[in-house]
C-alpha cells in the first residue's frame, strides 16, 4: 500500500530531488489530505486548528515514514496519528462544551428519534450543521460516525483505530446514528 | 377612494407573491437531498470539503526542512 519506497537515498542526500517527491510522501500526502482534514476539521470544530493540526499530523507521518512497514494501510496509519493528534489537543484544550451521556433528557429524545431520511433542502450552512450536530455526540460516536462516513475503511479497520470489536462497532454506530439524528434535528 | 384605487393593485401584488412562493416551495422540493443515513450525509459533506490552498505548500516546506536537518546529521555522521 505504501507509495514509494525509496525514502532512504533520498535521506542519504540525492540531490537532484526533493524528499518530497522523492520520498513518494507527497503522493501519499495528495491521496488523503482530504480524509485526514476532514476529519480533523469535524473533530476539532475550527478550520484554522485543522489546518494546523493536519500540518501537524502529515509531519508527523513523515518523520515515521521511513518505520512505516506496511502492516496496515497507509491511511488507516495516517488516521491513527490523526486520531492520536486530535484527542491530545481537545484534551489539552478542555474549552468546548459538549453534551455527554450523562444528559439522559438528551439521549431519551435519540433513542426515540425514528429512522427518516434526512432531507436536506438547504446546502449552503449544512457543513455548520453537520459540525453543530457532531459537537452534541459523545467523542465515540463523533468518530464512529466519521470512520464509518469513509467508504475506504472496512468495519473491520474501523474496530481497530476505536479499540473495539466489529460487532461493538455496528452495535455502537445503530446508536450514534440516532443520536445524530436527534443532535441534527436539533440544530433546525 | 384612494383604498379602491389601490386595491387592484393589492390582489395583483398578493398573487404574484402568492405565485413566488408557490414556484420557491416547489423548486425546494425539486433541490432537496435525501440521504438515508447520517453516515451518508457526512460522506457529502466530506466530498465537498477540500482542505485549505495554502496547506500543501506549508506541509511541504516542513518536510523539506525536515528531510534537510535528517541530511546535514547524516552528512556530519559520515565525516562528508
């Protein structure tokens, strides 16, 4: 899966290229920026804080390229040190207020919330939505929900980047979808 | 007077609105998106959030300086 494998001449002084070309990082970088930003973006809630923290986090992959052995695929790797990156920044933040399951007012109204269509009629503040009605979830759900959102992840790589079994993981994305769709009509 | 003189006016104001809002409520229904689940809505609204320009540019400078620091320690390493 990993593009390139040539990063060592380039490490050793070949001078010609640029590591990043050279290396096939930039490649690597082209094919999931979108992913991991999206990501950061939905997690974190700012886009300034997910420019910085996608930076962070490609930097990051790179300085570890050279050790990446391919024993997963390149983005679910990139997404463990996104994940990774993202949690260690809310935590030292602390600043954000969100709903947890200890609103059980909130979780009551979720579990009753039937499942319709979403029908969207207005696209222009829908990413504002989207992000209000993330902001509600408990982290776990939030995450699930993104993982899941990405068609190139199986369940199964999914249950490994949330620490949990597959069968924890459809059990636990029935219930995040309600509890979205509860957050989201909310947000109306 | 001045009230029955305008009052055609009034109906004709009153069915265009009324002739606005039935066209924008029906083009709304045309526009509107369903999405099954919220997993499907986020994949929307992923498709259609493309990382900022600059980005690229400030991640491959760092890699760069990165990669350069990584050939200088080599460099001193190897005496060269």
């Amino acid at each position: 899966m990993r593009t390139g494998d040539t990063n060592q001449p380039a490490e050793l002084g070949t001078f010609q290229s640029t590591a990043w070309d050279k290396t096939g990082f930039g490649a690597v970088y082209s094919e999931h920026v979108s992913a991991i930003y999206y990501l950061a973006l939905r997690m974190l809630g700012n886009p300034d804080q997910a420019e910085d923290a996608t930076h962070d986090i490609f930097l990051r992959a790179f300085r570890n390229y050279g050790e990446f052995r391919g024993e997963s695929a390149v983005r679910t790797w990139l997404y463990r040190i996104a994940i990774n990156h993202c949690r260690n920044l809310l935590k030292s933040w602390r600043s954000r207020t969100m709903v947890t399951e200890s609103d059980p007012a909130f979780w009551e109204r979720a579990a009753t919330v039937p499942d319709t269509p979403f029908r969207i009629l207005e696209m222009k503040e829908l990413g504002q939505q989207i992000q209000r009605a993330l902001d509600m979830l408990p982290e776990e759900y939030r995450l699930l929900l993104l993982l899941v959102a990405d068609e190139k992840l199986s369940y199964e790589e999914v249950a490994d980047l949330t620490g949990q079994t597959t069968d924890a993981v459809r059990g636990k994305l029935h219930r995040a979808r309600k509890a979205f769709a509860a957050a989201f009509a909310s947000t109306h | 007077m001045e009230e029955n003189s305008q009052s055609p006016k009034t109906t004709r104001g009153t069915r265009q609105e009324q002739r606005l809002r039935q066209e924008e409520t029906a083009a709304q229904k045309t526009d509107a998106i369903e999405f099954q689940t919220a997993e499907e809505l986020i994949r929307h609204d992923a498709k259609s959030t493309s990382p900022p320009e600059g980005l690229e540019k400030r991640v491959k400078e760092s890699v760069e300086r990165e990669a350069a620091s990584k050939r200088r320690w080599w460099h001193r390493f190897l005496g060269r």
